[in-house]
C-alpha cells in the first residue's frame, strides 16, 4: 500500500504520543493536514505562526511532553524563528516541522523558497535537518524526538520538502522499525554524590533547595517536596519550577524572596537542580546566592555547571533524577537537624516583603497593580496555569503569584520576547482543557497577538486573558522618566483602543474594569463560563515594581 510522506509524518507523531500540533496551513504542508484529518488528529491552527510556535512550547510546558509546530516554506518558517530562538534558551523540547520548496525545483527562484531553513535554524535548536525521501521521515522524526526530549532538551527542526511531503512511497519500505517511545533511564548521581550533598546538607544551618525549569521538565516536583519535607530544607524556585514546589509547606515561593538578609543570616548552602547561573540568580552578583556558601549544582548540561559563581559540587545528571534519589537516600538517614527558626525567619522575610510592596503603593484614581495582581492571585482556582506576558506586568505578578495556587507558572524567558503569552496561554490550554489557564498581560504586550482571540473561540480554547492596560509600554517609559527626565519620554503611549472590545469583535467575550472591587466578580465570571475572554483591567503607570528598580542599579524597596 501507498503512504504519503505527509501520512508518515502524522504517523510518527503519534507514535510519539502526540495528540494536538499547532500551526497555519499551507500548499506546502498540506499533505501533512489531509493525513491528519483521515487519522482525527488535531491540528489548532492560528492566526499567526508566531503563535503557532509559542502555543507549541505553551503545550510543551504546561503538559511537560513535546510540542510540535508545523510551518509551511518561507514566510511561515520565518515568523516562527522567534519561538525557536525562545525554545532554544528556555531548554523546551519543542519540534518544528517545517516545509520548503520542492526538490525538482531547487535554485530556481521558486516561490516561498531561496533560503536555507536548515542552516537559519542550526544555532538555535539542539538539532537542524532536511530529509529528502519520504521513507526516511519515521526513523529521522524519532532520532529529532529523542533529541528534544532527553537532556539537555531543546528545539529541533526538520525541513522536509514539499515534494517529499506528496511523495507516495510504498508502506514496507518506511522506515518505522524504530521504536519513538521515550522510556529512557535518566542519568542521577552515583552514590559518592549522593552521600556528599547529603552529608553537606545534614551540616548546613542555613540550607535552602532551589528548583529551575529542568526539574520541572523531568518531572521531578514530587521527588523535591520528598526530599524538602523529609529534611526540613527550604524550598525555592525559578519562575518555571513555581508550580514544583508550590504545594509544600516549605515552599517560599520565588528566588527574589531571597533578598534582604543580613550578611549573617544568608544561606550557607544551597543546591541548585536543574537551575542555570543567570538571570534568574542575578546573574553572579552574590545579591540572591551568596559567593560565601557552598554551591551544589546538578544540570544536564556540563556547560552550565559553575557559570558565573564558583561552586562546591557539580553533578552532571537530569534534576528530576537527582532530586528522586536524593530523597530516597535522606528517607533512610536518622533524623535531621531541627530548622523551624531558618524556616521561621525565610517566613518573615518573604510575608514581609509582601508587606512592604503592599504598603508603600500610592495610589490614584486607577487600579493600583500591585492591587489587581494580589486580587488574580487570591482568585485563579487551584491547579492553575498563570502566563505572564509583558515586563511590568510580569515583575508585579511575581510580587504576588507565590500565594496562588499555581499547577504552572509561565513567563517570558531569556529571550525576554514581548508578546509571547497569547499564543503560550493558548498552547497551555490546549495541553489540558478542564485546567483554568489565565494570561495576564500587559496593553503592549497582548497587541502583537489579539487576532487569537478567534483561535480560541474556534478551536473551543477558554483562555482568560487578563489585560493590565497603563496606556503605555510601562517599562521604557519609566526607564526614560527616571534616567532621562520627563522630558525625554518618546514613543511609548498607547492611548487608543478598547482590547476587550477587539475581543468581543473577534467572538471571545470582553469585559471592562476600572474599579478594583469588579476586577474579582469579572475574573470568577469568566473562570465558569467556559469561554474565552478579555478583562481590560484599567490601572496607574504610576507605581514602579521593585524589581524594575533593581534592574535600573538599585534596591527594591
């Protein structure tokens, strides 16, 4: 029997365990659509391929599996270059399956074609490749899963052209002897290691773990909150391992809770898993992990062990691994050391902190948003996926989203690409469809994607999009009123415009606040109707987050 290259590309993605794939389709990759819908396989396709990527790695992260974007020839490879970018810095196992023009025509000057996919993608993605028969598609698509998915994970492309997509080749001649399934033993730490971190651990006064997005991607929560509980070490996280960490009585919420102990009273060990050295530590700076303290790092990624601040120990292991046999093995140590006075004292420093952002909000006659942040975060359902988009939306949402009742925590990574939420939300949703997905964003941020909003209402997706308009990209705004002077302010208003209304225009549902006691009453209302909405939520530029201040050279408070 005959078998498109189309049909064995869908073929191996189930395999594979896929259920959904993201994308605009295309001459080009239409072969790939027509098997899909013979096999009921579900392809959400956007309004951009921009959002086709970011709703591939939303999939990906929200559903801890392999998200896979498919893009036709050209144009649609190109817009989606940004979420590769993204996918590569955050680690996020994501395949891009993208079209080109056909073989018989190569260097003709064809249409959507006359650039090297494969060569614009290579220093971005853990892999890049063209396959050019159809009967190599199933072994090629499981050596790129495998590639994606064990770590360091990453992105990967495949380029496959048009003409090897509609080729029919005979069914036994494909190459489906290779199994895609991703039952690999993950690498933990041997015995020596695991005894000196714990041994180190058992010493320490002050010790805190502190999970990063690798541990989130292994699956590793369970294992950490085992290992916290059982010897009464605190536990930190990345913004992407919040929801790791979140359901633990030891869980102190973000790394920038760190901040504000006295010299005295800073941790004096700390291990890292699956956490890189950067910007979610402030970089080497000491001002979050102290250069004094000994450092245990445990990454997949040699590259990434002591990057930036020296450390005691490096283990070279995937996180969720470490973290299940350290737990295991400090389960069968006596007792450990009695830590309710550190655990006391992180307390107070993090409640505190709170207290003080919350205190010294002046505000007007508009929402302040440290007041509709607190109000999100005290409402979203347990089990929650919370997407953040736009930066000072992002930095006051991190002020507050340690106290919800996130599943997932999902932000603008490395990149720090604008933009990226709506289409992360509509993958994230997509991931799990009986999950609350709520993206709060700011005006700046959700205008490069609001033809989404019809995504959603097609594709049954019920996003609540929570939209913190300052009529302004707050940020560089201020960074120009206090660098600069107010006088030096220049292309930053965005003044025009009703985002719930665009909503509502495009079949998604809209609703308007401007008073801080609605914002909860809108929020509830667009949680139980089961469709995808806009709440334009009017607030004050006013405020900096202290967070903004720390990045312009000073303190938070």
């Amino acid at each position: 029997m005959a078998v498109t290259g189309g049909e064995l590309v869908i073929r191996a993605l189930e395999r594979a365990g896929v259920d959904v794939a993201f994308g605009i389709n295309g001459a080009h990759v239409d072969s790939m659509y027509q098997a899909a819908l013979d096999r009921s396989f579900r392809i959400v396709d956007t309004r951009h391929e921009m959002n086709a990527g970011h709703a591939a790695e939303g999939y990906a992260r929200a559903g801890h599996r392999l998200g896979v974007a498919l893009l036709t020839a050209g144009g649609g490879f190109t817009n989606a270059v940004t979420s590769i970018a993204n996918a590569y810095l955050d680690r996020t196992p994501v395949l891009y399956i993208a079209a080109s023009g056909p073989l018989a025509v190569d260097e003709t000057n064809t249409l959507q074609a006359g650039i090297d996919q494969v060569a614009i993608a290579t220093p971005i993605t853990r892999w890049a490749h063209r396959i050019t028969r159809a009967e190599l598609i199933p072994r090629l698509l499981a050596q790129a899963i495998r590639i994606a998915t064990q770590g360091p994970r990453g992105p990967v492309l495949i380029d496959i052209p048009w003409d090897v997509l509609t080729a029919a080749v005979d069914d036994d001649l494909a190459d489906e002897a290779q199994e895609l399934g991703a039952d690999s033993v993950l690498a933990a730490p041997g015995a020596d290691a695991v005894s000196r971190i714990l041994d180190g651990l058992a010493a320490a006064e002050r010790p805190v773990l502190i999970a990063g997005s690798e541990l989130v991607r292994s699956e590793g929560g369970a294992a950490l909150r085992r290992l916290a509980e059982r010897t009464g070490t605190p536990l930190f996280s990345d913004t992407e391992a919040l929801g790791a960490i979140r359901e633990s009585p030891l869980s102190y919420g973000l790394l920038q809770g760190l901040f504000g102990l006295d010299e005295g009273e800073r941790p004096d060990r700390v291990i890292l898993l699956g956490l890189r050295f950067g910007l979610a530590t402030a970089h080497g700076s000491g001002i979050l992990i102290p250069t004094g303290s000994a450092v245990v790092q445990i990454d997949s990624d040699a590259r990434e062990l002591g990057r930036l601040q020296p450390i005691e120990l490096g283990v070279l292991a995937d996180a969720g691994a470490a973290a299940a046999e350290l737990a295991e093995a400090a389960a069968r140590r006596g007792d450990w050391p009695d830590r309710s006075a550190w655990q006391r004292r992180l307390r107070d420093l993090v409640d505190g902190r709170f207290d003080a952002v919350t205190a010294q909000a002046v505000r007007d006659d508009r929402i302040h948003p440290m007041d509709a942040v607190t109000a999100i975060a005290e409402t979203v359902p347990a089990g929650s996926v919370v997407v953040a988009d736009g930066a000072l939306t992002y930095l006051w949402l991190s002020e507050t989203i340690s106290r919800a009742p996130v599943a997932d925590y999902l932000c603008h990574g490395y990149l720090g690409s604008m933009g990226v939420g709506v289409g992360t939300a509509l993958g994230a949703q997509a991931a799990d469809t009986g999950r609350p997905v709520v993206l709060v964003t700011g005006d700046g941020a959700v205008g490069y994607s609001l033809a989404e909003f019809d995504s959603m209402v097609r594709a049954g997706l019920p996003v609540v999009v929570v939209v913190l308009n300052n009529r302004a990209w707050g940020a560089t705004l201020h960074a120009q009123e206090l660098l600069l002077g107010p006088d030096r302010v220049v292309n930053n208003r965005l003044e025009n415009g009703s985002y719930s209304a665009v909503a509502r225009a495009l079949g998604a549902d809209g609703i308007n606040v401007t008073e801080l006691a609605d914002l909860v009453p809108a929020l509830e209302s667009a949680l139980v109707s089961g469709r995808p909405t806009c709440i334009d939520v009017q607030v004050s530029l006013a405020p900096v987050p202290p967070e903004e201040n720390v990045i312009m050279g000073g303190k938070p408070f």
